[in-house]
C-alpha cells in the first residue's frame, strides 16, 4: 500500500510534466490540423536555457527561501520567453510556407527542424549529459511503513509539491486565457474555422503564431520541471518526452486542453506504475504500445470530439 | 511585424524597409543564438560552470543578417516574377523529361563499370555499397510513402527484422539444422527468409493502424520503430542485448567462400587472392538487390495492385466508393515495403558481420524518408538520384580537412553533418516540397501520355 502511494505521488509528477508539454501539441493541432515534431525538442531547449539562466544566477541549494522561491521564478519566465521565441522561429521558418501544401510535407519539415534543434544544441553544449546539483532538498514524510523487512519511507518531496502546484497554477492561467480573453477567443475561432475566422477579420498568422509561443511557454516549464526533478538533462531528452507528451495529447483527445493534462496524468501513471511493478527497461515500450492502442481503439480520445469524415 | 516589412520590401524595394526586416531577423538571431551558444555549460569540480562564446554568438547573428539581405536582394526583390519562374521550372522540368531514361541508364552504367575503373578503390567501393544500401531501402519506403502515400517513420524496424533475422537464422539456426558444407549458402538461404519474416511483421504492424490517417499513421509506425529497438536492447536471451551479435557469416560466391585456401574463390577461378573481391562481389550483391527492387516496383506500379496504390494516395473516399479493398491494399504496400527493408537489413547484417541496436535507430528512419522526399515521393529515378547526393554528401562532409586551415584545428566539419541534413530537409520542404523529381509518370492515359506536374497529385493524403 505504501509503495503504491509512494508510485502514486511519482507517477502525478511526472504526468504533470507530460500533461505541461502535451498542451502545446494539442493546441497546434487543434489550430493547423499538423504535429509539431519539434516540439519535444522546443522543450530540450526550454531545459537547456534553465539550466543555463540557473548556472549563471549562481543558484544553489543554499539560497534562502525567498531569495530561492524569486530566483526560480524569474528562471521560469525567461525560459517562457525563450522557448517562445524558439517556436515562433520555428513556425515561421518551417511551417508558415507550407500552409497549403500536400497534408505529409509540413510534418516532414518538422522532422527537420526536430533533427535541425537537436544537432544545433548537441554542438553548441556538446553531447554529454548535464548534470545540475539538487537546488530544492527535502519533504515530508506522508507515511511510513515499519516491518521485518525495513522501513519504506512514504516521501513527497518540496520539488514534487512545486511541479504540482505549478502546474496547477499554470493550467488556472491558460484556461482563463483560452476562455476569457479576445485572443482565447480567436484561437478558438480559428481551431473551428481557420477560413471564416479570417473572413471575420481575425489575423489568422497572428493567432498561429502566438499559439506556438503559448505552446512553448508551456514546454519551457516543463522543461524547468523536468530539470529540477532529474537534476540531469542532455540534447536528446526531447524525443522521448516528445512522443510521450504526444500520446498523452492523443489520449486525451487532441484539440481537447484539460484532455492534453488528463492524458499526462495517465501516461504518467502508466510509466511509473509500469516501472514499479512490471519492468524499468520496457517502460518506454508500454508508452508507445499505449499509443498505438489508443489511436486504434479510441481515436477520439477521452475528451476529444469525434472526428467527422466529409467528402 | 517582420512579414510586414517583408511585404513592404516586396512592393517597393525599399532599402530601409529591407534594413528594417534583416535587423528584426537578427534580433530574433541574436535572441535565439545568445543563450545556447552563447554560453555554453561545462562540468567543473564544484558543479556547472559557464563558458562564454560571444564570438560565435556574433558570427552567427550576422551569417543570418547577411543571409536575410542576401535573399531580399537576389530572390524576393523578384517577388512578382516568382510566379513565371516557378512555371519556367516546371518547364525546364518538361525539357528535361525525355533526358531521364537516359540519366537512368548512365546511372546504371556507371554503377556496373565502377568496380573496374582503374580509379576505384576499396574506399569508393565502400562508399558505394552504401550509397546502394540507402538506394534500395529509399526504393522500398517509396512503395509505402510515394506510391500508397502512408507515411512511414518506422521503417528502421523492418531493416533491423531483417538484419536480426538473417543474423540469428545463420549465427543460431543453421548450424543445428544445415551439413556444413551447406554453410556456405547461409547468405542465400537466408535472405529470402529476412525478406518474409520483414514482410510478416510489416503485415503485424500494418495491421492495427490502418484506419489512422497520415500523420497519426506517421507516429504509431515511429513508436513501432522505437518498441522494435527497445525490444531488441533489452531481450538479452534472444538478441545478446546492446552487445550485439558478432560472426555473422560472411556471403559466399553461390556456396565458394571467399578464403585463401584450396576451395576458396580466389584458386577455384584460378586467380590471385585479394581481399577486395570480396568487397566487389558484395558490391554486385546490393546491386543485384538494388535493382530488383527498383524493377519489382516499376512492374507492380502497372499491375492493378500499384494502380491500386496511387489512387489510394490520391483519394481514399473515392476508392473506396469504386470497390477497391483500401485494407489489402495497404497491407500489401506496408508489406511489400517492408520485405525490401528486410533484404537490405540481411545485406546489412552479411556486410558487417556485426549488427547491435545502436545500427537501427530513428535517425535511420528519417535518413532514408529524407532520401525519398529530396527525391520527389513516388519517382525511381529520383530516389536514386537523391540516396547518390545524399550519402556522397555526408561522405563529403568528412573530407572537408581545409575547413580545418579556416577555422582552426578543433573544427571538425562531420560534427556538422546531421544539423546541415536537418536543415537541408526544411529547406527542400520549403522551396521544393515535390522533390527533385516533380514530374510525375501517368500509369494510365487516354490515347496520348502527358507528363503531369508533381502539383497536380495529391501526395499522401492516407
């Protein structure tokens, strides 16, 4: 039971992180009908940058609270505006010309520019992994279990509580600017109808763009997340978050937003309760397998609408 | 903003409105250079220190300065002429149509002379097995993507079915079962095997994802491909893990191996015996291979199966609607597809004699979709032509030692090989999304053949 709870907590966590990234595929392709394979990668280099601004600002474990709790934050939105302007690039170079060209060439191109971010980083900050001293140490102890084979120690540490409570605020933010600003709502319009939006006098480039932004945004604070969390990151980390923050994205009902956190929270469970009981080597496999099952028997996903076919 | 003074250039010309554009680009350069390059992390004894670069960060701001008032001057300041060169492209193209069986038959040619060139080293050899090897698997994916027009980014995982195949049929089963004296065919006996146990799995995988469309086709073939190298990593018992599978049987000349001693091939044809003849008889061996795929496929395209295929490409609703089984039909291009991908991974396998996971991941993939895209999805010819530019150019890449004067000796020009391809695949995406080849062959016409423009077909609509 403890080591259930104690998967639980870890697997919430992680799936907060996936649910964070999932947000900006579902929303591209809510809003352009195209994956944005880069998008993983937009991520790897939200982490990159955080580590960096971390490094530079000199912080450690031994900031005081508040000094730590500012720093953090400050580290959180310039990676926010980084990573947005890495996608926006992204869009504009790779994506925005070939609006309207044959269904399979954008996606090309995004494989592209997935390789094309992951090289540039890998030569820039070089291929070995990088590792970051704990910033953020201790927790609480949620339960404890005392019997003839040990103590196993229920914990849920600050680190866990920060990415939840982020992410939680994060979400509360997003959803507010979906729902109750003028851009929310020409998003929306444009994810219904990219063509009478723009009839109605909606810049349509405009609101694509700024959806890649927002989408970035979000990856960046995943990849704070993700670096906190693991405390080592390297130039590659963005293709298996990628495709697992896609499966989630498509689980949840691509299009859908509380759908993109639903599936994170699934994925995330499934990997870590998958490693916990079963086996740490085909964890990644049980990801994928999840995919692949899910597109075959739920193609719509949990929240997504179902697809219409018109001739 | 910057599309505005895009715009704007357009129109009139004007130089501060292009200035304007190229210093918004390189801010957005500077923005994006100044973090990842800029400052580069290194581990140091008390964590991560900071190494900064802003040198490089310069540099690179102003090639993009430079390279944004190059394209205003030499291609948007044209803006209204785009159109017309656009069509004298497709032109140029039609001009060119009759040149391209005999392009095919130099490139033939050539490949069957090259051993014999007085010229022709072990290392051009190699370089040309590759080249070959790339071909044939290009040949085969553009069955499944440029005929039946189903994106496939996991066909890495059929190449490693068939190069696992051959190796655990060869290194495991056939010393059991075979006399030794049969050992020697193990190549041929086991190529036709790696090409159905390929076609097996392609049928397994194709299976169940059928029903998506393009792009989700695109990602569940990509996480069959990774569950495929995850499997093969981590079923030590059966695949010997990350260590991989060493001693696999080299081919023999139909059952003479090629060994110094007595019943080798050297002294059965009576001649001195060398390593390389070896390396040519592989060279024929994937030329063989090569070809066969190429005219298998350009016969099938005239059979009502590959008729079959290209409509399904064009329009899936209005196949179905005229009683073509779209289900068969992609099981067949998925299988036949990954037969070709099995053959190549046995030729693989046989070549190295050593194959691990590492040699089948995700990069392979899209190496081998990028050669079929450049190539222009759905022409032969074109991925011939593409799979000779592609790997020359990355072998190219590591013969660039001057750059080595330029940029001081820690410059090392194949680091830079995999970003020059990534990009290289946005920019044909960009300015050529057809391909090379964009001229598209009519398998069927009413009295006259007329070439049809790449436009004019709607590729891989799955």
């Amino acid at each position: 039971m403890e080591y259930f709870l104690q998967q639980l907590i870890n697997g919430v966590t992680l799936g907060s992180i996936y649910g964070l990234i999932a947000i900006g595929y579902t929303m591209v392709y809510g809003i352009i009908g195209m994956i944005n394979f880069a998008h993983g990668d937009v991520f790897m280099i939200g982490s990159f940058v955080s580590l960096i601004v971390i490094v530079a600002l000199g912080i450690t474990a031994s900031t005081s609270f508040i000094v730590l709790i500012l720093a953090l934050i400050l580290v959180l939105v310039i990676a926010m505006v980084f990573a947005g302007i890495y996608n926006w690039t992204v869009e504009r170079v790779a994506y925005r010309p070939l609006r309207g060209s044959f269904r399979l060439a954008p996606l090309i191109s995004a494989i592209g520019m997935s390789i094309t971010l992951e090289e540039y980083t890998r030569i820039a900050q070089d291929a070995r992994p990088k590792p970051l001293q704990p910033i953020v140490n201790g927790g609480f102890e949620v339960a404890k279990r005392v019997n003839e084979a040990g103590t196993f120690v229920v914990s849920l540490s600050y680190i866990q509580i920060i990415i939840v409570v982020t992410t939680l605020i994060l979400m509360t933010i997003f959803t507010l600017l979906i729902t109750r600003t003028s851009l929310g709502r020409a998003q929306r319009a444009c994810e219904q109808d990219t063509r009478m939006a723009a009839l109605l006098g909606i810049d349509v480039d405009r609101t694509i763009s700024l959806t890649f932004v927002m989408g970035a945004a979000m990856a960046a604070v995943a990849g704070l997340m993700f670096l906190l969390y693991y405390g080592v990151i390297d130039f590659y980390i963005g293709f298996l978050a990628g495709v697992k923050a896609f499966t989630a994205a498509v689980l949840g009902g691509i299009g859908s937003l509380p759908g993109a956190m639903l599936g994170g929270l699934v994925i995330g469970l499934i990997e870590v309760f998958w490693s916990a009981y079963f086996s740490v080597e085909y964890k990644d496999v049980a990801a994928f397998s999840m995919l692949a099952l899910v597109l075959i028997f739920l193609p719509q996903g949990l929240l997504g609408k179902p697809e219409i076919e018109k001739v | 903003m910057a599309e505005k003074a895009q715009n704007t250039a357009h129109a009139g010309n004007d130089v501060g409105a292009i200035l304007k554009d190229c210093v918004f680009a390189s801010l957005i350069a500077l923005a994006i250079f100044a973090p990842i390059i800029g400052l580069k992390t290194e581990s140091a004894p008390g964590g991560l220190i900071l190494n900064q670069r802003w040198g490089a960060v310069f540099i690179a701001t102003a090639i993009i300065f430079f390279g944004r008032l190059a394209l205003h001057i030499l291609f948007w300041s044209r803006a209204g002429e785009t159109k017309k060169k656009a069509s004298a492209a497709s032109r140029l193209g039609t001009k060119l149509e009759p040149l391209i069986p005999f392009i095919g038959v130099a490139m033939f040619t050539a490949a069957v002379i090259l051993p014999w060139l007085p010229s022709t080293d072990r290392y051009i050899l190699d370089l040309g097995t590759l080249i070959l090897t790339y071909m044939m698997l290009g040949w085969g994916l553009n069955i499944v993507v440029g005929l039946a027009g189903l994106l496939d980014l996991g066909y890495v995982a059929f190449y490693a079915v068939g190069a696992y195949s051959y190796a655990l049929i060869s290194t495991s089963v056939f010393p059991m079962i075979l006399p030794h004296w049969m050992m020697a065919w193990a190549f041929w006996l086991a190529l036709p095997m790696a090409g159905m146990l390929a076609a097996c799995w392609g049928l397994i995988l194709g299976f169940p994802v059928l029903r998506l469309r393009g792009d989700y086709l695109a990602i569940v073939t990509l996480a069959f491909g990774e569950i495929i190298r995850v499997v093969l990593t981590n079923w030590i018992s059966l695949t010997n893990g990350p260590n991989g599978i060493p001693g696999i049987p080299r081919p023999s000349f139909f059952g003479i191996e090629f060994t110094r001693g007595d019943n080798g091939f050297a002294h059965t044809f009576g001649l001195q015996y060398a390593s390389i003849q070896r390396i040519i008889f592989l060279y024929y061996v994937i030329l063989a291979l090569a070809l066969f795929t190429n005219f298998f496929t350009m016969r099938l395209r005239r059979l009502p199966i590959g008729r079959a295929w290209e409509a399904l490409r064009e329009d899936e609703i209005a196949c179905r609607s005229l009683g073509i089984n779209t289900t068969n039909t992609k099981l067949t291009a998925f299988a036949m597809g990954a037969m070709f991908g099995g053959f190549a991974g046995a030729f693989f396998a046989t070549r190295q004699g050593f194959i691990s996971p590492e040699s089948f991941v995700f990069m392979e993939s899209a190496l081998v979709l990028a050669i079929v895209v450049l190539g222009g999805l759905g022409s032969n010819i074109g991925v011939a032509i593409s799979s000779v530019v592609m790997i020359g150019g990355f072998e190219l890449f590591r013969n660039l030692d001057f750059l080595k004067q330029v940029f001081g000796p820690d410059f090392d020009p194949s680091q830079y090989r995999m970003l020059i391809f990534g990009m290289a695949m946005v920019l044909i995406m960009v300015w050529r999304p057809r391909g090379l080849m964009t001229r598209r062959n009519p398998t069927i016409f009413l009295k006259e053949k007329k070439a049809v423009s790449g436009d004019l077909v709607a590729q891989g609509r799955g």
